[in-house]
C-alpha cells in the first residue's frame, strides 16, 4: 500500500486534508481472505434491509477491509513518525479474533494507550461514489457516517471514532445512472491495484454536537456530518486520535 497526502478545496475550507490509499496484490488478496472466512456469517440484508447476493456481500467485505487497513497504516504511520510506539498501539479486531467470524464484529479498530491502559474504538465507514465528477467533489457532496439504525438493526453502541473512506468507483451490481465514466470495483479487485480516499471523520463527541440524521446510504438511518468538509480532515482526526491536540 502507498499513502498519499492530497489537499481537496472545499466552500469555507482553505484545504481539506485527504489521504489517498492505493492498494496493492497482497492488500487485495488479504482482504479477499477475510471476505472469505466472514462471507457466511454476515446478515443478508444490507442496512436498509435488502436482501444481497452473496457476491455482493463479498466485495463489500473486500472494500471494508481495505479501508480498515488504509486507517490503520495511517495510523501507524503517525505513530512510528511521532516517536509513539512506547506510548500508544492500533491493532484491527479481525487480526486477533478467535470466533472463526462467526459474531458481529464490536468494532473495526482498537486504540490502546500503552500507559493508562484506556481503550478506545474505532469505527471505519466505508462508501462508494460514482454520481459525480471530479473526484474532489466528495468532500463537499458526501457524508462522514456515524452509528445507524435499520429496519433490521437497532441503534448500534457509539463508537469513541469514526474514518470515512470513499471508493471513487462503481460496484458492478449497481447500473450506470449517467454519462460520467467511473471504472467498476470488481475490474481494479482484478487489476491487483485499487485506489481509495480516507476523506476524514469525526468524534463520537463532534456527531453528537454537529451530526444530522441522514437516510441517504443504504436507506438507513445514520448520524452523520454533512458535507465531509465540515468534519475534520485526516490531519485533525490523526492529530485528536493521538492525542496531540
């Protein structure tokens, strides 16, 4: 994997802050892995409620694991750069889960403070877009995702943290809607290079204060920040996750 800082424009913003991830053969295969072991245990519907194949429960397994390793190679890449690894540890819960993936996962990603010993969870949303060009145009059209509720999902536990990651690609079950040329997710899986944009996030503490309820993803109901340039950045989310605020 590669990471790259990039700086989006965005109304009332000098510079937004997003971290470009392009994902290599063994990020893809270990994200196929663990699609997968999970595959079978994972709920039919999506949030909204409707039913998936199971292919495209897969590939969704597949996006959601790349985003969980972008944030958590970003993460660790600040650690290591600040000089923080006696302080402070990041670890993804699939890595070291013994249920076979058998159970709903709590939580994506695991701040450990090495000194206090306090815990802290990290929720990593990920999303797709293909509506809109250019690809700059996410962080003032798209949302930060929080917690949600669903027909078939009551109000899930807040998270201490939450990363937006946006594919800037079209998953193959879903048709064109317009003129705009976006590749298919599936046709990058199999290239062995995709790419894929941490756009930022947000605190449990800033949705609570500043979130709106959105129904606009997957039909559920979330608690999200509209538009992403009105959360924080990669900068200020890596900056208040570390603790060097």
């Amino acid at each position: 994997m590669k990471l790259r800082s990039l700086k989006w424009p965005c109304a009332g913003v000098a510079n937004h802050m997003v971290t470009e991830a392009i994902f290599d053969v063994s990020d893809i295969n270990a994200a196929i892995s663990v699609a997968n072991s999970k595959v079978n245990f994972i709920n039919v519907h999506n949030p909204g409620g409707i039913v998936r194949p199971q292919a495209v429960i897969k590939n969704r397994i597949i996006a959601g694991k790349l985003a969980d390793k972008a944030v958590l190679e970003m993460i660790n890449t600040m650690i290591v750069h600040w000089g923080l690894q006696s302080s402070i540890s990041v670890e993804e819960y699939d890595h070291f889960r013994n249920d076979n993936f058998q159970n709903p996962d709590p939580y994506d990603l695991e701040l450990r403070n090495l000194v206090t010993g306090n815990v802290q969870s990290i929720e990593v949303r990920s999303s797709f877009c293909y509506k809109m060009a250019p690809v700059q145009k996410i962080v003032e059209k798209l949302s930060v995702y929080g917690w949600y509720t669903s027909a078939n999902k009551p109000i899930e536990p807040p998270r201490d943290w939450y990363f937006q990651v946006i594919f800037y690609l079209r998953p193959s079950d879903i048709m064109p809607e317009n003129e705009i040329k976006i590749d298919t997710f599936e046709d990058q899986l199999a290239s062995g290079s995709i790419t894929g944009y941490v756009v930022g996030g947000a605190s449990q503490q800033l949705l609570h204060t500043n979130g709106i309820f959105r129904t606009d993803q997957d039909g559920a109901s979330y608690r999200a920040i509209y538009p992403v340039c009105k959360a924080a950045d990669c900068w200020s989310m890596l900056n208040a996750v570390l603790g060097r605020n």
